[in-house]
C-alpha cells in the first residue's frame, strides 16, 4: 500500500495515510452528521451534528491506527521488521517483512490488534454506562455509544478465522501448531478467505438489490480485497517455505559482465546491449561495485547524448543498491529487491563484486527446490498391490 503522504512515526515505524481515506473519513462524518445523529438525537444545531461526526471520523480512525501500530509493536519486538503502517479505505495495514519464527510468536503479533481494538471498544462502552449513569445524554452519549460498536464491530470482524484477517492468521498458527506445517496451515487459512471473500461479495449484491447502495458496494469491494489478499498471502508463504535455509550463493549469478563507470552510453549500448542478453550490468571500479546500470536507465538518455554521456552519471548509485553477502539468507533480502536497481542485489566480499541476484534467479530457485520436494515426497510410497503405489505426503 502506497503512502500517500506520511503523518510522523510511532516505536521507530513510519505512519502513513493513503488519499483513500479521505473517503472513509467523508463517509462516516457525513452519515454521522446528516443522517444517524439527527434522527436519533433531534434538537441539536447543525454544526453540534457536524462537530460530533468529525469527532467520531477523527476517533474512529485513530482507534484503527492503534490496531496497527499494536501489530508492528509486537512484531518488531518478535524480531519481524516493520516497514511502514499506512491508514487506507478499507481500515489499515502493517506491512510485517518475513514471518513469525513460530506459532506462539505468530498467536501474539496478529492477536494483539483485534485485543487492542476490543479493549478500545470497551473503553468506549463503559464511557456510554458512566454518562447514563452521572445524567449525561444526547449527542455526547450518541458518539461514544457508536465509537463503542464500531470498534467492538472491528475486533469481532478481525477475527474471522480466513486469511488475511487477523483470525485467519491465528487459525494458521493453531494449525500450524497441530499439523507442524507452516505451508500447509497458510494455504488452509488462505482458502477459509477465499471462501469469506465470496461470501462477503454475494452478501454485497444481495445488499445492492434491496436498496442500499453504498453498504452493498463497501461489501464488495471488502469481499474483493480479501479474497485477493488471502491469493497474495498464499504465493508469499509458499515462496517463503520453498527457500527456507537457501543463502544467496546458492542463487547468484557469479562473475557478471560488469562495465567501467567512464564508458559512454553510446559504447555500453555498442559493446554490452547489443552483445549480451542481460539487461542489467554491474558498474565496477578495480573490483569493487559503484553502481548498476540498466537496461530502462539507458533508455531514458535521447540518443544524441549517449556519446557525452558516461554510464556512472545514469547507474544507480551504491548507496540506493541492495547489497549482499553469499552467506546472506535469501528471505532476507527479499524484501530489499526494489528500487532503482530493477529487483537486483549486488553480491560482495571483502568489499569486491562476486556475483548478482535477481527476482528471475530467486524465481528459479524456488521452482527447483518444488521439484525436489515433490519428487522427494513421490518417492515415500509403500505398496498397495503388485502394480501400484500409493504416495505418502507430509
């Protein structure tokens, strides 16, 4: 998820906001103020309605901060690196690199948010008892009562057990915990949101028929998100499980083409497009790595400047590369192939380039080591008849 602009950090974690949730922040001041309040606490002035709706938005929306931030807490101090937390149209995301080393850590970083959203919701509600109870009514009343339902609403709603909900999460580390199979408890859960997410699409329609637009098309597109969700959590969980204990050196690419950085574009374009078939190329001074060149950097120099232009002026610096070690653990450095570098990482020892590391050289690895666990289990057979043998997986 895309920060559209960032609003500070909390625990060494970026906070961030998406443009899209000016849209949940319209929708629930606008509701609160125009329809619900109104009719059910008549009387106020018009800006009294509009100052509680606001209140509610503004509230609402740091109750889901909490949430999120109580995951990136928790998972940090499980040794998981947190890249940001981003506030967006349909709640909010913790973006957690890796995963839990086992269920019990897996239990307490997802667990945590719909605890804090419910402890929230909670505290709200006693708030609606206190009130009552001292002679305090109205509007007051009124916005305390629906921040307690909403962020009730939330903690029951995270922890439906399909993926990639909260309760997802945990029904993965139960299973996980009882089958002591981490992909087989993920693809397990990612279906259960499969499963939720058509639910959620159908129930939409259904609510889009009898006349409630906007609830039917929030349903919709919540159901759309999980479901996608749930198919994203599966791919990453069976790439993470396919290169569990794979180091970088058993993936690169060794002794890469690698280019001086005073060379011409012109000449790059003459002497390594035109010869080789990569399409990215090491930038190297005496050994060590300065920079890379890319084949789409190239393209951005008009062709009557590539002739005055030096290969150095269009890599990409070092200090904006991903950089590894052979020994490195491969899902370790799979969250770092992004930026300029084109998803590549430069291979160093002793400050010398040895080889280089991209998405295509990860890919296959992960292929390779499917094929191999698979023929592995195919080979685990016992005999059923003289003709046939019956696999035995797990």
């Amino acid at each position: 998820m895309r920060l559209s602009f960032r609003i500070g950090q909390i625990a060494g974690v970026p906070i961030g906001v998406n443009w899209s949730v000016l849209v949940v922040f319209l929708l629930i001041t606008v509701g609160l103020s125009v329809s619900s309040l109104p009719g059910a606490y008549p009387g106020y002035p018009w800006w009294a309605y509009l100052l509680a709706g606001l209140c509610a938005a503004v509230v609402f929306l740091a109750g889901l901060l909490a949430h999120e931030v109580a995951h990136a807490v928790v998972a940090t101090r499980n040794g998981l690196r947190v890249k940001q937390v981003t506030l967006w149209m349909l709640g909010g995301i913790a973006e957690v690199r890796g995963q839990a080393r086992d269920p019990a850590a897996e239990a307490r970083i997802v667990g945590v948010g719909p605890l804090v959203s419910f402890l929230i919701g909670v505290a709200f509600a006693v708030a609606v008892l206190v009130t009552a109870l001292a002679g305090v009514g109205g509007l007051l009343v009124g916005v305390l009562l629906w921040l307690a339902v909403i962020n009730l609403a939330i903690a029951v709603f995270n922890m439906l057990p399909a993926a990639p909900l909260d309760g997802g999460r945990l029904l993965k580390a139960a299973l996980w915990t009882r089958f002591g199979d981490r992909a087989r408890a993920a693809a397990i859960a990612a279906r259960a949101g499969h499963v939720l997410g058509a639910v959620l699409i159908a129930f939409g329609v259904l609510v889009v028929l009898f006349g409630e637009a906007v609830s039917g098309v929030w349903l919709v597109l919540l159901g759309g998100f999980v479901s996608v969700a749930a198919s994203a959590e599966l791919r990453q969980s069976m790439v993470i499980e396919a290169l569990a204990g794979v180091r970088v050196d058993e993936v690169m690419s060794t002794r890469p083409e690698t280019v001086p950085p005073d060379m011409s574009v012109a000449e790059f374009d003459d002497k390594f497009l035109r010869r080789f078939r990569h399409s990215a190329f090491p930038v190297t001074e005496r050994g060590r790595p300065v920079g890379l060149v890319t084949l789409d950097r190239v393209r951005q120099v008009p062709p009557e400047r590539r002739a005055g232009t030096r290969v150095s002026d269009v890599a990409c610096p070092t200090d904006q590369l991903p950089l590894t070690t052979p020994q490195e653990a491969v899902n370790d450095l799979l969250p770092r192939l992004n930026g300029c570098a084109d998803e590549r990482a430069l291979v160093v020892r002793d400050d010398r380039l040895v080889g280089i590391v991209s998405t295509t050289d990860v890919s296959h690895a992960v292929q390779r080591r499917t094929l191999r666990r698979d023929e592995g289990r195919a080979r685990v057979a016992v005999p059923v008849d003289e003709d046939r043998w019956l696999p035995i997986l797990g």
